[in-house]
C-alpha cells in the first residue's frame, strides 16, 4: 500500500512537470487571472475554483479552458468556495495577531492559542485542495469538505508532499513580484489538482 503510494505521488509529479511544460501559455493567464481576482481578498475562494476547474479542463480530453464552463461552475459554487476561501487567512491572521501580542506580554494561553491558529490555518489549507478539486467536479460544498478530510487522512504522504512544494514555490515567487503573477497560482494549482485526482485514478 505505502509503495503504491509513493508510485502515484511520483506519477502524480513527474506528470505535472510535462503538463505545465505543455500548458505553460494557458496557466499564465490562469496566474494572471487568479491574483487580480484575488485583490478584494473575499473573492479568494471563487477565483481559486475558477483556476481549479480551468486547469482540470486542460487536463482533460478537450485540452483548452472554455470560460463559460468555468464561470458555470463558480456561479454554482460560489457561496462554499467564498467561506473556505477564506477560513485559512482568517486562522492564519488570528495566529499573528497572537504573536504580534507575545512580543509585547509573554503567556503560555496566548503562546498555546498562537500555535493552535497556526496549526488549524496548515491543515484547513491542506484539507481545503482536494475540497476545491471536489467543489471544481460539482460536489456540494458539505461533500467536497468531506472529502477533502478524508483525502488528507487517507494520503498523508501526497498531502505534506503537496504543503512543502506549495510552500516552496509560493517562496521562490515571492521574491519576484512578476513571477509570483505570472507563474504562482498556474503552477501550484496544477500540481495539486494533478496529486489529487491521480490518488483517484
């Protein structure tokens, strides 16, 4: 079982390398299109299953991304695409209110309630790339978070795997504004979409 696993995260990687090698035009704009849809921050969660489901149509048989598809499928989800967009922020916002806090009074409640924001942030964010690849396939939003939880449980290999690439390159693209604009959200999501549906295959 655990072989099998890590053959299908490297099937799962290697094939994302030769996707975005091919797709590279198309997830440039999907990029693009991602961070200004971004900018009024409530709008995370629906541009991000508007770039989730455009990447699963360039992965699939028809190869090109048909907006009105995507904006379909957005418009029908929107509402569980806007608040799980926004649950890892939040926690992550409220785990730096608290360290901000910690440097100017030390306590162990507010030290424990730092790093218990932090940690749910990390697994909300995990939790939350499977549920959007759910909400892109059409599951309402109460499956799709279902099966996100049970995704990372069951592959916690692909799920950290998955966390420390996405980490990594959101890094290395940070520090060039361009690049983080024009390559971030194309590339990141590609992977995780690619890591999550070949568990399912």
């Amino acid at each position: 079982m655990a072989n099998a696993s890590v053959k299908r995260l490297g099937d799962g990687l290697s094939g994302t390398s030769r996707f975005v090698y091919n797709n590279s035009y198309w997830l440039v704009v999907i990029s693009l299109a991602w961070t200004v849809s971004c900018l009024p921050v409530i709008t995370i969660g629906p541009a991000t299953l508007g770039a989730y489901t455009a990447i699963r149509e360039l992965n699939s048989d028809r190869n090109r991304v048909n907006p009105t598809q995507v904006f379909r499928v957005v418009r029908r989800r929107a509402i569980p695409a806007t608040v799980f967009g926004l649950l890892p922020p939040l926690f992550f916002g409220l785990s730096a209110s608290y360290l901000y806090v910690l440097t100017l009074e030390f306590t162990i409640l507010r030290l424990a309630i730092m790093v218990l924001t932090f940690y749910v942030g990390v697994y909300l964010s995990l939790v939350l790339v499977p549920t959007f690849v759910g909400l892109s396939q059409g599951q309402s939003g109460k499956d799709a978070l279902r099966f996100g939880v049970q995704w990372v449980a069951s592959n916690p290999t692909s799920s950290m795997t998955m966390g420390v690439l996405t980490l990594a390159l959101l890094l290395t693209t940070t520090v060039f504004t361009v690049a983080f604009v024009l390559v971030y959200a194309g590339f990141a999501f590609s992977m995780q979409v690619r890591l999550v549906e070949n568990t399912l295959s």
